[in-house]
C-alpha cells in the first residue's frame, strides 16, 4: 500500500491514535468526538445532539454513538434542578477516558444535592402588584315577571292608618339570600355562582333564585378548587339531561355536584435519576482498556466473548462415508440374525 500524506499547517485538529484506533468506537462515535474537539471555545453552550445534527448524525445513530462515548469514558453528564425548578443536563467531552471523579475534578463543582435537600424557590409576581378585584360583586336579581301575584284585598277609608315610611320599606324590600361562611375563595365563590345562575338561558327547568344559587356554589367552587374551569363545571351539569325532565333544580344540581365530583390532582413525584456505574480496568488478556460494567464482572463483553468462542471451540468429527442404496442392503443381509428365543 502507498500513502502520501501533507501536514496541514491551518485549519487542523489533533486527534490522538487510542481514539482513531478505539476497538469499541464506530466510525460515528470517532467523527463526532474529533469534530467537537476541533470547535471553539463559543460553542460549548450548544449540546451534543445539535452537534451531531451538523454532521448528519441523528435519531439511532447519535444515540448509538453517544452511548459508545459514554461507556468508554469519553462523555459524561450531570443533571441538576435549578432553584426554579428546571432541570438542566451538562455535558463533558473529553478527548481521553476518564473516570466519574476525574470528570467531576475537571467540572470543578461538587456533585449536585438530592432533590430532597434542595430548598424551596421563592415565587415572585409576573407583572405588576396585587389590585383590588374588578369583578364579580354583581348581585343577581331574581326575576319574577312569569309569576302573577293576587292583589290584596282594599280596606275601607278610614278603618286604618297607613303605615310609616319605615315599616313599608322594611316590607316592601325582599329578603335578602342567606349566604354560608365562606370558606373558600370569595372570587371563586362568585365564578361557581354565575355559573349555576347562567344554567337557566341552556335549560329553563334549571331556573335558580339568588339563595339557591348561593347555597350551591359552596358545592361547586370544589370543582374550581381542583382545577376545573368554570366552562367545564357547566358542560357537566349539563351533560346527559335525565330523560324523565328535572322535577326541582337544586335537588338535581346539588346530586350531580356531589356524585361527578373528579378526584383531586395529585402532585408528580420527581425522582432522581439513577447514575452509571464506574469505569473499571478489564481483567482479561491483552491491551489496558477501560469499561463499564452492568453488575458485577470484571471483564467487557467483546473479551468475554472471545473468551467462551476458545473454550468452546471444536473440531467436528468428519461425516461418514456415503454408500449406495445397493451395498447398504448386501452389507444389511450378510449380517448373521438370531431367531428370536433361541439362546
């Protein structure tokens, strides 16, 4: 074989012969490891895979690769949680094998706390300051112009003296809606409300008055409270009309609050991802080189391999001769035969 070869004196990246030479690195691996190598100091922000994009690695391929990288020592990584709950994933490259501390001593900080020894994060407003509530004081009157009322009967002149101003205010003014303690958010309180008053312009048989719609929204401000907005609470009081019509709209809609309730949201657990073993020596024969091991061997898979191929390895036993048909049955009766019983 020929070779001519130029030293570039410009535009060229050392790369070290373990690694182009790497028994357990595929082509793949070897090009993205000297690419990076070769790139400024301007581009270490930009993560492996937008890298390896670049050079047409993708989807199996780069998994592939960077799984060889990081098996054999030469890329490692850590994620943490930032005090604001984001998680972040850093990368090392390293252009020779390194073990987990001698990775850890070239990133210069310690190993990140578990996430249950990191402290809360303190919350701060988006934008702006807290104001005062703009709506939801209305106060929903009862409308009462389908029911006629009997006029009382007149008294005769002269048989009483009207009543004072005070007492025909007092009873000529409606009595106000009994509301509960409000227990939970009194926006909230307001949203349930106009909810179950807006039921009577879909169904005019789930008609309430302002004390029944009061007495409700206690039920169903719980929807609200479990993260339900107020277009989902009133698809499902809605939902499914009983085919035998509803005889009394607060029964009906203070059983469906009760019995549709959804369960309250449960808070995703975050665990800690679980890391790679060490890089340790293989024992077997031959050139040093590094692994890492999935329990408790002290040999990488290529050496066992060859290992058992040895131990195991045979010569098969030569095959028969292979006669004709015609000297199998000559060779069958010239075997002398025993009649059966006959010592």
């Amino acid at each position: 074989m020929l070779r001519h070869a130029i030293a570039p004196s410009a535009r060229y990246t050392k790369a070290s012969n373990d690694v182009v030479r790497h028994p357990r690195l595929s082509s793949d691996a070897k090009i993205l490891l000297l690419y990076v190598q070769g790139l400024p100091d301007t581009t270490t922000f930009k993560p492996l895979s937008e890298l390896a994009n670049k050079l047409g690695i993708k989807g199996r391929a780069y998994q592939k690769a960077k799984q060889q990288l990081v098996e054999n020592g030469y890329v490692h990584e850590w994620r943490s949680q930032a005090d604001g709950g984001r998680w972040i994933t850093e990368q090392l490259v390293a252009n020779t094998a390194l073990t987990s501390e001698q990775a850890t001593h070239v990133r210069g900080t310690p190993p990140p706390l578990s996430l249950a020894a990191a402290p809360p994060s303190t919350h701060f407003p988006t934008v702006g300051e807290p104001a005062a509530r703009t709506a939801g004081g209305y106060e929903p009157v009862e409308d009462h112009s389908d029911k006629t009322t009997p006029h009382p009967p007149s008294e005769p002149a002269g048989s009483a003296r009207p009543p004072e101003p005070s007492a025909l205010s007092a009873l000529s003014a409606p009595p106000a809606p009994e509301r509960p303690a409000p227990t939970a958010d009194a926006t909230l309180l307001a949203r349930a409300e106009r909810v179950l008053l807006s039921l009577r312009h879909t169904r005019r048989e789930l008609h309430l008055g302002a004390r029944e719609a009061a007495q409700l929204a206690v039920e169903a401000v719980k929807w609200l409270e479990r993260g339900l907005s107020a277009s989902d609470l009133r698809q499902a009081l809605l939902a499914e009309r009983p085919k035998e019509g509803v005889r009394s709209a607060v029964g009906f809609l203070r059983y469906r609050l009760a019995q549709k309730l959804p369960e309250p949201r449960t808070t995703p657990q975050f665990y800690e991802p679980t890391r790679p073993r060490e890089l340790i020596e293989c024992q077997a024969p031959g050139d040093a080189h590094t692994f890492r091991p999935l329990l408790d061997e002290t040999e990488c898979t290529p050496c066992r391999l060859i290992a058992a191929n040895t131990m195991y390895a045979t010569t098969p036993s030569p095959e028969p001769d292979h006669l004709p048909w015609r000297e199998r049955f000559a060779q069958i009766n010239t075997t002398p035969t025993t009649a059966p019983g006959v010592g």
